[in-house]
C-alpha cells in the first residue's frame, strides 16, 4: 500500500490497519514550491515515489496516509534545497498523527521537524503478538483436558500403522530404527520391530500447524507473510521444512530391494505416489478458477513434492544396493544430490535472458533503482514463461505490492531443482537416523545428536556466508521466491538442529544426565518411549509426549488439503465484525481459532485411528 493524500479531517480511528495519518505544514512563504515523496524500507533501493507537489504557498496543511508495517521514509525537495533532505522515518507503528514541518535556517539549511499529534496505538502494534503467544499456551492444555476428559485418548491401542514411519505426507513406511519398546537383552537384533520416530511427526505437526495460520493470514504481520523479495520470514520456512523431512523419511525407511524385478515395481509405486501428489496440487490450483484450464496453475506446492519424491526414490534405487561398498554409496549419492545443485546454478547464472542480466536475482520493477523492470526473477520467470507460458503460472507474487514486478511463481520449474536438494539433504539425515544400530544405547543416540547438530552448524554457515550476512548484499541473497542456495543451506540447518531438539525430547534414549539419585530416563514399556523424570522412588511422568504437534503430523494431508479447501468456511474462519478484521488483534483471533479447529480435527482422527495416506 502506498501513502496516498487524505483529507486532514479524518479520524485516526478509521484508518486502515498498520498506517498513520502525516500531516504537513505550509512551507516557509519563500518557497515557490515544494514537492513530498516517499520510500519503503522493504523496497530495496526503489525509487522515491511522488506523494505531491506544491506550486505555491500552502495556506493549510496537507494529509497523507502513510503505511507503517515497515519504515516509511518521507523526503522532501524544495528550491532552496540542493537534494533531498535526510528521510525521517516512521513505523512500525499504527494509527498515530504526526505534523511534518519543512524549515529554513538563517544560513539557509534545509530543516524538518517531525511532531505527535496523536500516540500511536502501542496495544494493538506490539501487544497482539503477546496475545497470540498467550493464545498458544493456553489453548493446547485446555484442548487436552477436554481431550482427555471425552474418552478420545486412545494411546494403549493403534492402528497397524502406528508404530511404522511415515513420510511427510502420512504414507506408511516401516525401518528398524531407534529403541525398541521391548528389552533388548531378550529379543534377538533381527526380531526387534521398526517403531515410528515421534520427532518427525512433532516437527511436520509444528510446521504444519504455523502454515495453517501463516495462510489464514498470520495476524496481519509481515513477519508471518513471505519475503517481499530478499530476506527470511517465519512463513518461509515451513514449506521446505516439509521438504527436508520427506527427504529424512525417504532417507531413514528406504530399503534397497534385492531384484531387479523389485526394483521396478518400487520405482513404479514412487512414481505413482508421485502422479497422485501431482494431480492433488492441480486440483488445489484449480479452486476459484470455475474449471477453466486456459488459466490453471501448474505449479505448485505439491508439485515440489512429487518431483522431490520420485527423484530421491530413483536416486535411491541407481545407488543403493545390498551389496554396495560404503565409499560407492558416499560418491553416488553425492554426486546425484550435488547434480541438483549444479543444475539450478547452470540455469539461473548461465541462461541469457533477453533484455536483462545473465544471473539476475532481482525482483524487476522498483527493485535496485528500477535498472530492470522487465527481469523479474530473471531466467527463472523465463523458463516458466517459455514452457508453461505466463497463464500457468502464479500471477500475484508478494513481490507485485512493492515492487509492482511482474507475474512470477515461487515454485517455478527451476526451483525445483533446489527444492529436490533440500530434500536430499534432509535424506542424508535420514540415512544417520538409519545407521543407529537396531539395539541403541545411550551413546548412539548421542553420537547421532552430534553429527546432526554439527552438520546444522555447517550448513548455516554456508548459508551466511553465502549471502554475506546481510540481505540485499551478499553474492547469493537468501531468496525464498529463488530458493537460492544461501536460502536452501539455510533451512536445512536450521531444519536440523530443530529436528535435533524435538530428537531430544521424543526419540533419544538416554541415560543418567544428572548426578545423584535423579536422573533423565527413558521408560522401557513406553509405547512413545517418552521422557520421563525418574524420582528416588522410581516413579515417572512424562516430560513431553509431543502431544498436539505429533497426532497433526500423522494426519497431514488431510489437514493440509482440508485448510486449502475449507478456508472461507465456518468454522475455520470467524470473525464478529469488518472492523475487528482492520485489528491485529481480530485477525489473531480468528486465525488461532481456525488453526485450533484443525488441530481438533488432527486429534479426533488420531483417536478413531484413522490415518488417510496418498
């Protein structure tokens, strides 16, 4: 939104959320004209945009709206003014006043001053957030004495499935992996049953439920909305996160067949898998569109995933086999994760666009003064145009607001190239995960915790120094409209030590950690092997079960779809009135309840053992 002239009447209550009302006073009478423009601090180097002139004295002051999500930087030019005078910068505040008034010095220095008219509204600017997190903690403890209190706690029984691993979108997948919940003294290595690493549900259910509420809006905040353009938000994140861990799952339960007739048939059942997620996204893109194919998306975020998936499989099935020497698994897989890596740089820095850059990374538009307009995205939006052509792919990109860039798609075809690379690295941790011997002990787990959390440290770092630590100036901005390589390193590590906290928790076995009588345990007839605190006594409670975050993960096609499907329906979106929607409290309300009657759903199927699979 940019600022826009108002009349000065106008009462700050009716302003639109996360904007100010500027007032500006008559210039010095010896000023022929003056002339206001303004910058956002989210443009990067974006041009002043005109806000208004004045061809001769004012009598009375002029009003502008002025968005606040971001800084805004009002410049003023007036004759006696050799350039613009340094921006006074307002934000990230809302519904105040304020009187901007241009000076003249003795000596003939151009001077502003800025004045409160009126507070802003500190409440619903930095209060909103404390509500959510409030909301947040509140809710889960009373969703689960309500739970509990109903009979739908079914956790001494499950399904067949319950105890299997599954992917990132719920198939039933089946490893040897972690503790066993028998003791491992009695049952022979080979006897011992695959059990489901409750980490991984945890950390898909996490994710799954921030997008849910990133995408009913985030409570009107810019840091639960995607990057304009360069940069990291919260809501850039979930979405690879999904990925990598369908790249863990795929690298942790993948077993190599011992034909070649069992080959095939397990290439085919991925590449079905992969057709059906395929077809889902279209019929996602499909919604509001009345069935006109002339305008369908097809790309999309499943579609990431079914190109992720069958490649990791294929990649998988060339390598893999039971007979491979260890130094031969290392370089093929290497060397078919890094040809994804190679494949996105070779067309984003190698393909000549024409009118533009070869390598441009920037949004076109206002972005960088302007210099490109045309360029949006570079060779990424120009393969996408040539192969799908501009009706097939995402037409209202975050960066069209700001930078008024073109049509462009953040799941594009040659981001999927890197898309596949996250989800190779989160294959990597999965092959660690499969390396932990079928009977554990303390020392395993350690040892697997840190190579993981090491391996996290790493790739952060590539990915800082990639972008140089900065956001705009690095060699390789972190980009998520790009998924730029500095974006991808940076999300796997941050993907790994996550899944390194919730492996904490929820999966690791451990010994003593502390001296004395007391001691971290875990129990060994736990059927989620949950941390419990062991007392001089023996007797144990559990620490955390990964309860409401785990039953979301076991479910999260249906709670995916379901959000995409149902999000104008009752009652995942409510509000009481128009105005409680211009509020960030409103829109955090209505939010939160959405994501809650998700979460319900999650665990009303988890308590029936129903587990829908693509």
């Amino acid at each position: 939104m940019d600022p826009k002239v108002v009349p000065c009447s106008t009462p700050v209550s009716s302003l639109p959320m996360d904007t100010a009302l500027l007032m500006f006073a008559p210039p010095p009478s010896s000023w022929p004209f003056y002339s206001i423009s303004s910058s956002y601090e989210d443009c990067y180097n974006c041009p002043t945009t005109p806000l208004f002139t004045s061809l001769a004295p004012l009598d009375d002051p002029i009003c502008a709206q002025v968005p606040t999500p971001y800084k805004t930087r009002i410049h003023l030019s007036g004759p006696l003014c050799s350039a613009s005078i340094t921006p006074l910068e307002i934000g990230p505040r809302q519904y105040g006043s304020y009187e901007f008034t241009p000076q003249v010095s003795e000596i003939g220095v151009c001077t502003v001053s800025l004045s409160t008219l009126t507070p802003p509204d500190t409440f619903s600017s930095y209060t909103s957030p404390l509500l959510f997190l409030l909301l947040c903690f509140l809710i889960p403890p009373l969703m689960r004495c309500l739970y509990n209190s109903s009979k739908l706690c079914c956790c001494s029984s499950s399904s067949s499935n319950e105890d299997g691993m599954v992917d990132a979108f719920g198939e039933p997948l089946s490893s040897p992996l972690l503790s066993s919940p028998t003791p491992h003294a009695l049952t022979p290595e080979s006897s011992i049953p695959s059990r489901r690493i409750q980490s991984l549900d945890a950390f898909r259910g996490l994710s799954l439920v921030l997008m849910i509420f990133v995408n009913y809006g985030g409570g009107g905040y810019f840091f639960f909305n995607h990057s304009t353009w360069n940069g990291l938000t919260v809501a850039d994140l979930l979405f690879p996160w999904f990925v990598w861990i369908m790249g863990v799952t795929c690298g942790a339960t993948f077993k190599p067949p011992s034909s070649i007739a069992a080959r095939t048939t397990k290439l085919a059942k991925a590449f079905e898998r992969s057709v059906k997620l395929f077809l889902l996204g279209l019929l996602l893109n499909s919604l509001g569109q009345d069935g006109d194919l002339s305008v369908l998306r097809i790309p999309g975020v499943l579609q990431y995933f079914a190109a992720s998936y069958f490649y990791l499989n294929l990649l998988a099935l060339l390598v893999d086999s039971l007979s491979a020497s260890k130094a031969r698994l290392a370089v093929g897989y290497s060397v078919g994760g890094l040809a994804l890596l190679a494949m996105y740089c070779v067309l984003t820095y190698a393909v000549p666009v024409p009118g533009c850059p070869t390598g441009y990374l920037g949004a076109g538009g206002l972005y960088d003064g302007a210099q490109h307009r045309d360029c949006t995205g570079g060779s990424h939006r120009y393969i996408d145009e040539k192969i799908l052509t501009s009706a097939h792919f995402y037409s209202d990109p975050t960066c069209k607001s700001t930078y008024n860039c073109l049509a462009y798609d953040p799941e594009g075809i040659v981001g999927c190239f890197n898309a596949a690379f996250l989800s190779f690295l989160g294959f990597v941790t999965g092959k660690l995960i499969r390396a932990i011997p079928r009977s554990p002990t303390p020392s395993d787990h350690f040892a697997f915790l840190k190579v993981n959390t090491f391996g996290g440290f790493v790739l952060l770092a590539v990915g800082a120094v990639l972008c140089n630590f900065s956001e705009n100036n690095g060699v390789v901005p972190v980009n998520k409209n790009l998924w730029s390589p500095s974006f991808i390193f940076v999300c796997g590590g941050g993907a790994n030590l996550l899944f390194g906290i919730f492996f904490l928790l929820l999966d690791m076995k451990r010994s003593t950690l502390f001296s004395g009588s007391q001691s971290f345990s875990f129990s060994s007839n736990s059927k989620f092997t949950e941390p419990s605190f062991l007392t001089e006594e023996g007797e144990s409670a559990p620490l955390w079960d990964g309860w409401p975050l785990r039953e979301c993960g076991k479910n999260s096609i249906v709670l995916y779809m379901g959000h995409e499907i149902l999000d104008s329906c009752v009652p995942f979106t409510i509000y009481f009135s128009e105005s409680s929607m211009d509020e960030h409290w409103g829109k955090i309300m209505s939010n939160v309840i959405g994501v809650t009657c998700w979460v319900a759903v999650a665990l009303y199927l988890y308590s029936r053992k129903i587990y829908i699979t693509v």
